[in-house]
C-alpha cells in the first residue's frame, strides 16, 4: 500500500522539470522544518516534514537526468 504523497502536483511532472539545485534546496527545507520540529518536541510535525523530504528524495532519484 503506497501512501497518498504530499508533494502530488510535484509527483505530476512539476519536479523533474526543476533544475537539481532547485531540487536539493526543496529538500532542504523540508528537512530543516523536519530538525526544528525535532527539537520543539513535535513529534507529529517532524514525521510529516520528514515524510515529505523522503518523498522529494525519491522524485529526485526517479528523475532520468
């Protein structure tokens, strides 16, 4: 069972017409609200930032470029 993504105009097409630069800093922020969360103590907030960066990491690593 694969989970509904966060990311679905992205999952549609949108992420692979951005530049790998602009890829990494999307994930970048995703795991930096993932680390502030973390460290407020929002357990709820940090699985959802993280589960979102995850997912970005997995639309860069299916892009053919």
């Amino acid at each position: 069972m694969n989970p509904q993504p966060h990311h679905t105009s992205l999952a549609d097409g949108r992420w692979h017409a951005m530049t790998l630069a602009e890829q990494l800093a999307n994930i970048g922020s995703e795991v930096h609200r993932a680390r502030l969360a973390k460290e407020k103590g929002l357990e709820s907030r940090f699985n959802a930032a993280s589960d979102r960066a995850l997912e970005l990491f997995d639309l860069t690593l299916s892009d053919p470029r």
